[in-house]
C-alpha cells in the first residue's frame, strides 16, 4: 500500500512506526473492542469495514451497539441516527445534551439528493431581551442567559418523521435502559420527561408522523414545555414557552462546490461549513499531489487558503433568514481565482484579509487584526454518522457548549450557545430575536456521480472544518484509507475570529495572528521551514480535534469507516469483512 508519493520528505518508516504505536496503544482503550455478548457477526472498533450498514456514535460502544440492532432490524440510516442522538445525549454528556443542538446532512437515496436538516436553537423571540444584551453584552461563561431554544428533540422527531421508518419509542428505548440504571441523580428525571413523549406518541391517533409530532408537541408546547418555563425564570432565562412553541427544524438545501471530481456538501452559513467550501476552491488551483504529504509547501499553501476561507467566514457569514450572506459569490471559480493570487508561496499572512465578493475585489478594507493567543479547547460536541444498505447517509454533529450548567427539571441541560452570536452593529452574527448563532457545528457529506462515497464529522470547536479539510485532502489526493486519515498528523491555523467570543469588537475577537497548531509528527525540518515563512508554530503531541469518517463503495455497497482511536471514538458494522 502506498501512503506517500515520492515527494514526499516524512520517511515511510517512521510513519509505519509512529502508526504501530497506534494501532498498541488501541488495545488499552478497552470499551471499544468486541465484547462476548456482541453478536459475532458484528464489529465495533476504532476502525471497522463491512456491509449492511454502519454506524460511529461518539465514544460509546453501546450507543453504536444500539444503532446497529436498529438497522439489523430493517432500519434507515435515519432511524440509527435518531437513536445514536438520543443515547448521546446521556452517554456524552457534557459533549452533546438534551438540550443540544445538531446540524445534520443527510443523502436520500430514493430521491437520490443530499439536504439540510438544521436541529439549531434561537434566540429569545422577545426583544426586550435582545436590548439587555445589546446594553449588558452577551455572556460567555455558563449563563442561561446564553441559552437557545432546545432543539434536540425537535431535530430527532423530524428526522424520524421525514426520513425514518421506526417510532420514537423505538429510537428513544436505548437511552431509557442507559437512563434506568440510573448512574446520576439526573437520569431518572429526564427518563421521566422521555417516557412522557412515549406516553404522547401511544396516545395519538393517525399515521407513524402523526403520532411523533404528537410527542415532539408535548415538548415544545405541552406539559413539559410549561416544566421548562418555569426553570427558565427561575434561573433567569429570557427563554419563554412562545419561543419553544415557534421552534422548527427546517429543511433546507446544502452548499456545494465541485473538487476534483467530487462534490462536497455542507450546512448553511449559519455554520461555518461553506468556508470548508471556499477553501476547497482555493486548493483546486494546485497540485497539491505533486507538493509532497506533509511537505513544506503543501501545508504552507493548505494553511494561506484557510485563512482567506476563514477571514470571508468571519467577515459575511450569519443566519440567511436575517441577512443577505453572498454565497453565490464567495463560492464562484473567478472569485476563488482572485483571492488565491494573494497566497505568497514562500511567506505566511499576518493580516486579517477577507474579501469583496460583491465588487468583484480580492481584498475589502480596512484590515484591521489583534492577537490575542488564546486557545478555544476541543469541547461540548461530539460525532455521529450512519449508513444503510438502502444506500442513505447522515453525517450530524451534535453539541451542547453546556460550560456552567447543570441537568435541572425535567432532566433537561441547555447550553450557551448564544455566546457565537455577538452584539457588533451591522454584523451578519449580530444578535436578534429568534435569529441562529453562526456555529462552528458542520458535518460533511461527499458524493461522487451522484452516490454518497464519504462522511464525516469533528468534535472540535473552531477546528472542526480544519481537520475535515485535514482527513479529506489525506484521502481525496493522497489516496489514505480512513483509518489512515484519521491517524497521520494533523494541523489547524488560529489566523481568525474565536467563534465563542461574542466581544462587540470581532477584530479583537482574533485567536493568534500567524498561529498554526501542528502534531509534532509533522519532521522538524519541515517545522523549521514553515517557521523560516513566517508561520508561528505550536508543536503538540496528542490530538487536534476528533474526527470520525467514513467511506462508502456505492457499487459494491462496503463501508469502511475509522475514528481518531487516541481520543476513543468508534465505528461499528453489522457485517464486517473478513
């Protein structure tokens, strides 16, 4: 198997070292290898491949587990990721909570088209509210005040709904099993809330989505609702029952952009996704084969084009239903041509440079960048993906950035993720009322002549689309597996905004000014070189970022999928290959 071209300065010997290492260090993670009561035909791994449909739920082996029976017995792609979600929501907590919130990918194979589900909370619909945080600011540590609307459960129902084929109480069963062992104080509370969803779904005349919308009602308008009212005035929330009863999960279509062949697609700009996109049409104006893995030039040039991506994203990107974001624009191959020209080969930006798109300007002014160095930690989120062997995909990422709260009545945590918005004046991310922050949340969905061939998700803040770009560019142009991909060294620049900083000056709001984070398995000549361009290097040993992929033969129907094994994440089969 060739890993690396010719070019390449990194030496096969050490790579194949540094990944037996890996592969030992596997055998201590415990939890994620076979256990005797796992049916033999099944895998659940780091890495695995197989047929019948796969599954990689965060870090835990029983949610995979469970997500797998669910497609053993004839289910979708959608049901497992409803009842991964659900489990998560227990098993990762502190990463992802019931009060959380996923954006979700999703290809349909029957009418062959990938879509948008976007299970993000709002903000408070009263705007009184939003003149507090316009004259207070907006909190950034752990107050309710910072809370969205739940949007979880809403996402999970819809998802059931529009693409699934089981019940709620079907997906929900796992977690109240987890929920009934009851491990924390908390648990029985919220198995009490989940069982009353079940109690609406039974109770509810019609079809299968008759009865789902039934239980998802009794959440955002019912009892349960009335519950969280009363926590949310109690712990000084400006949330309120108007603004659970208006939420929705809507449908909507993914950004997309062509790259050698394939085509990527991404949530809206209401996350950071399209900048992945803009980046992608940067480097498709170079031989990045011919640079060398993990040469100098390669990560010099890979770096120089996440920055202007993620300048643009800082500069334009907000909620579409509230502002006018320019996608047509900072997506279309002339635009890409202009801003790639900025990229000086042999030195690194120290400039905040995003563009013009509407006037057709690579660059737009003034440019204006602080450095502030600090670090956003790779927190409250997690993975999800699943295949079927009806051919559909989801890819989601789900989170909570639930710093500060606690599970209170009924069993339900919230999160801050108001703190990605901010109050600046005339800033597509500038708060309003029931407007979506801008996440760093963005699973990726890749097809090729039309069938879904890879998926993946991050856990990892203002990297994850970083280290997606990482794992893409290893085995879209270097031709790793995935287990491959997710193991070699990975990089990430902090040349941009922090995405949880809601500091009305977002030019203050800059990470490090000419940072790039870099595993130390990256050779130290290389290191040097980079160092010589300009790039203010950060040399680490474990991890940057989470990432989870997987990738599917649509001819013959294996997937083979893989999670980084140094942080614990998991990937199951039903029918793995011998």
């Amino acid at each position: 198997m060739r890993l690396f071209n010719r070019h390449d300065s990194w030496s096969r010997l050490d790579f194949f070292a540094r990944l037996l290492a890996v592969m030992v260090a596997v055998g201590s993670l415990g939890p994620g290898h076979l256990t005797a009561d796992e049916p033999p035909a099944r895998k659940i791994d780091w890495r695995a491949s197989g047929t019948g449909g796969a599954v990689s739920a965060g870090r835990s082996t029983e949610v995979v587990a469970a997500a797998l029976d669910v497609l053993a017995e004839g289910g979708t792609a959608a049901d497992a990721a409803a009842t991964s979600l659900l489990g998560l929501s227990v098993t990762e907590h502190g990463l992802f909570a019931s009060g959380g919130e996923v954006p979700l990918l999703i290809y349909d194979a029957k009418k062959k088209e990938v879509k948008v589900l976007s299970g993000l909370g709002r903000a408070p619909l009263d705007p009184r509210a939003i003149e507090w945080f316009f004259k207070n600011g907006i909190p950034s540590g752990g107050s309710m005040k910072s809370a969205p609307v739940p949007g979880m459960v809403h996402l999970v129902s819809t998802l059931l709904i529009r693409y699934g084929t089981v019940s709620f109480e079907r997906a929900v069963r796992p977690t109240l099993a987890i929920l009934d062992r009851k491990a924390r104080d908390w648990h029985p509370r919220l198995a009490v809330t989940l069982r009353k969803l079940v109690e609406a779904e039974r109770g509810a005349k019609g079809s299968r989505a008759d009865k789902i919308a039934a239980a998802r009602d009794r959440f955002y308008k019912g009892d349960i609702a009335d519950e969280l009212e009363k926590w949310y005035i109690q712990v000084g929330s400006f949330l309120r029952k108007k603004d659970l009863a208006a939420h929705r999960t809507p449908l909507e279509d993914p950004v997309t952009v062509s790259y050698r062949g394939y085509k990527i697609h991404k949530c809206g700009p209401w996350t950071q996704g399209p900048y992945l996109c803009q980046t992608l049409s940067l480097l498709e104006g170079y031989d990045l084969k011919s640079m060398g893995h993990f040469s100098a030039d390669y990560l010099h040039t890979v770096v120089e084009a996440l920055k202007l991506a993620m300048a643009d994203r800082d500069e334009f990107y907000g909620d579409p239903k509230f502002v006018k974001v320019p996608l047509k624009q900072l997506l279309s191959p002339g635009y890409a041509r202009m801003r790639r020209g900025l990229i000086d080969p042999k030195k690194a930006s120290l400039k905040r440079r995003p563009g013009d798109p509407l006037a057709g300007r690579p660059l737009r002014g003034p440019l204006v960048a602080s450095n502030r160095n600090y670090t956003i930690p790779v927190q409250d989120t997690t993975t999800c993906l699943a295949a079927d062997r009806f051919g559909n995909v989801v890819a989601a990422t789900p989170s909570c950035n639930l710093v500060g709260n606690r599970p209170r009545p009924p069993g339900v945590t919230q999160g801050n993720r108001l703190r990605s918005l901010n109050t600046t004046p005339g800033h597509p991310n500038r708060i309003q009322p029931g407007k979506r922050p801008r996440i760093t949340l963005t699973p990726t969905l890749v097809t090729r002549k039309g069938k879904p061939v890879i998926a993946v998700s991050v856990a990892g803040g203002d990297l994850q689309d970083q280290v997606t770009l990482n794992v893409l560019l290893s085995h879209i142009d270097f031709g790793l597996a995935p287990h491959e991909a997710v193991v070699v060294p990975r990089f990430a620049t902090g040349h941009h905004q922090g995405s949880f900083d809601p500091n009305p000056d977002r030019s203050a709001a800059f990470i490090s000014r000419g940072g790039v984070t870099m595993h130390e398995g990256v050779p130290e000549p290389i290191r040097r070189e980079l160092t010589a361009r300009g790039h203010k290097l950060r040399v680490v040993g474990g991890a940057i970022a989470h990432p989870v992929m997987l990738v599917i033969d649509p001819k013959t129907g294996v997937v083979r999928g893989a999670g980084d094994p140094r942080v614990g994440r998991r990937v199951g089969v039903l029918s793995p290959l011998r």
